[in-house]
C-alpha cells in the first residue's frame, strides 16, 4: 500500500522502500566482498613482484570510504539528499570505469579511490532518507528489516565475482558495479521524491563540525568508544584481506574460496539478531566486555595453534573457520553497542557526529590493517598475530570504560 511521505506526494509501498535502502546499503559489501576472489589475478598481472599488494585494492576503497564519511552526510544536509547520492554513485560509476580498464595497478587503485569516495553517499545518505521518513520504533523495523536483506549479499559477493571472473575476466567485476549502481541509484531516484525539504535544509558550516568533532573527542565515553570501534574494525579489514590468500595459498582450497565465505558469512550474520534480543536485558557495556573477553581467549588459542604447528591440516582448517566465524560475529555483537555508546551524549549533534566517528573508525582502522596484510607469508600467522594484538587493545581500553546509566 501506497503512503503519503513528508511534503504530501505519493510514494512507494513500505516493502519496495526497504528493498531500495537495503540496495542502497549493499553498495558497500558488493564493492568489497566481490573484490576477493581477484585479488591473486590482480597480483599475478598487475604485482607480480609482490602479490601482497593486491591487497590495496580492498585497503584504499575502504579508506577513501572513510573520508567520504566525513562529508556526504553535512552535506545532504545542505544540498538534500537526492544530489548527494546521485553524485556519490557518478563519482562510483567512473571510478569503476578507470578501475576496470586501469593498465597499472596505481590506475586501479586510483580508480578504487574514487569509488570509496562515492560509495560513501549511499552508505551514510540511505540511513537519513530512513529518518526523514520514520522515526522511531518505525524506524527501527524499517532498518532491521533493511539490515536483514542486506546481510545477505556478503555471503553471495564472492560467489557472484567468481562467476564473473570465470566468465569475462576479473576486470569485468567493475562492470558489475557500474550496473549494480546504476540499477540501485536509479531505482531511487525514479521511485522515491526528496525527502529532506529546502525548509529543512542546513547550511554547511566548517565551524559546525569542528565543534562537533571537538565534542566527540572531549567526551570520554565517545572517545573511548571510538577507539575500541576503531580496533574491531581493523581485525575485519584484516580478515578481508588476508582470507583469500590463506584459503588459496595456505589451506589449497581457493576454488572453493567463495562457498566457504558464504559460509562463514551465513553463519556470522546470526550475531546481530543475538545482539538485538540480548541487549535490552545485558546492556552495552556488559555485552561488548563478554564478547571481547571471549574473542581474546580465542585468539590467543588460535595464536598458539598457528604458530606451533601442532594440528594436522584438517584440524587446522576447522579451527581457521571456527575462528573466523567469530571475527565476523563479533562486529556484530560490538559495533552497534559501540556506536550507541558514543553517540549517548552528542544527541544535540548526532548528524555530525556520526560523519566524524565513522570516518574516524574506518580510515584508522584501514591504516592499522596494512602492515598486518602486507606481512601475509603464506599462512595464518600474521593475521593471528595481528588480530590478537588488536583484541587484547581493544579488550584493555573496554575494562576501563567509563560508567554511564544506559538509555
């Protein structure tokens, strides 16, 4: 059914909306998960002295994300939300294109700069097209419902940029992006009217988010959580680009890389619905310490095991899968908690905020992923090494966090 939307015009049933904000969301998962099976193609043609630095092609887009972060959102404030996104997916529609014809891998990552850079809009733009439309209790369905979709296609990207590489080439992946966005933002923008009006518009002010930012650093809560989120991120990013090369180069099963991701990534994706029925009786704090408790006596174990050599390979495989599992899950048991914790007390200035500690969280936690990525030498080692010394950071500055009455 048909309802009526903030300036009195008709707009699209409530199950097509869902399904546009989910495409719009994906926009970053498809761009990153359908990346992994080329990474050694990548590395063979375009690095061959150091196929490590394949990896790039994950860390840049991810930190170009990052700083898109930082503006998209001030800006749709200002200019409205439908030119923001539409630029953010032109900006991603030509860094496909220069990515996916790019002779050099410097070209490549240029391209995939560009790409962050866009897919930022709809990344952040999507969540306040949601809040101009609901608030709420709606608004929480609504997003709940979106996230549910739009878990599942990390567990299909990889699947979808196999098949593609089988058929036409791992540079025929950017092309894919390229339809993928041109399919999502487009549905939007025929089917969905502004919905941020002129009369609620804000000017953009560089002063308004220096404030904020200083508000976000000042508070110790919101310092604190950033910085634990900041961690949590970085082992994902970890994860995503070492898991390739260890299923491929370490385990021998890079074929069926894809299938074990879904895996993976099926399984994980429970994490965020134990999360959302648990945390109205644990609360925050308790929830994020028990499942950084248990990650960090894991890792630890899993430290162990990788660098003695001690289990047989099957063994070994089983153990890299179960811990993954739990990497994956743990973002979501941690970062939503972490990211209600650090916006509590910027309420007054949330839109802000939240472009400052996303981006904060994301360009940083590429950063740390880097030198953990590049030391990859054909087993799990690095990644255990780095992950662990991640959680036990992560885990430290959790013990002390300061103690503030949950809402």
């Amino acid at each position: 059914m048909a309802q009526a939307d903030i300036t009195g015009q008709r707009r699209v049933s409530r199950s097509e909306f869902i399904a546009i904000m989910a495409l719009l969301f994906a926009t970053v998962a498809f761009s990153i998960d359908a990346m992994l099976p080329a990474l050694p193609e990548i590395g063979r043609e375009l690095a061959p002295a150091n196929l490590n630095h394949a990896q790039f092609v994950v860390l840049v887009f991810v930190a170009a994300m990052g700083i898109g972060t930082l503006v998209v959102g001030p800006l749709s404030d200002s200019l409205g939300r439908k030119p923001v996104i539409l630029g953010g997916a032109g900006l991603f529609v030509v860094g496909a294109m220069i990515a996916g014809t790019g002779q050099s891998l410097e070209l490549v990552l240029f391209g995939r700069a560009l790409q962050g850079l866009g897919a930022a809009a709809p990344r952040v733009v999507a969540l306040a097209v949601i809040r101009d439309l609901y608030a709420g209790r709606d608004m929480a369905r609504i997003v709940s419902f979106v996230m549910m979709i739009f878990t599942l296609l990390p567990a299909i990207a990889p699947l979808l940029g196999a098949g593609i590489i089988a058929l036409a080439g791992w540079r025929a992946i950017f092309l894919a992006f390229l339809l993928f966005s041109v399919i999502s933002v487009g549905w939007y923008a025929l089917r969905l009217p502004e919905t941020l009006p002129p009369a609620r518009r804000r000017p953009l002010k560089p002063a308004s988010l220096r404030a904020a930012a200083r508000e976000v650093f000042a508070d110790p809560v919101a310092r604190r959580a950033v910085l634990v989120q900041t961690l949590i991120f970085s082992v994902l990013f970890m994860l995503l680009t070492s898991i390739q090369q260890i299923f491929d180069i370490h385990f021998g099963r890079g074929d069926s890389f894809p299938l074990w991701f879904a895996l993976i990534a099926v399984i994980a994706g429970s994490a965020s619905f134990t999360n959302a029925m648990l945390v109205g009786r644990l609360g925050m704090r308790f929830l994020v310490r028990v499942t950084l408790s248990a990650q960090l006596a894991l890792s630890v174990a899993m430290a162990a095991l990788f660098w003695s050599g001690l289990l047989p390979p099957g063994a070994e495989f089983a153990a890299f899968m179960l811990w993954a599992i739990t990497l994956f899950g743990m973002l979501g048991l941690t970062i939503g908690n972490l990211n209600a914790l650090a916006m509590e007390p910027l309420g007054h200035v949330a839109g802000m905020a939240a472009s400052i500690i996303g981006a904060l969280a994301t360009v940083m936690s590429a950063l740390l992923a880097v030198p953990v990525g590049q030391a990859f030498d054909g087993t799990p080692r690095p990644l255990a090494t780095g992950v662990l010394l991640a959680v036990a950071a992560a885990f430290l500055l959790i013990r002390k966090f300061p103690e503030r009455p949950e809402t």
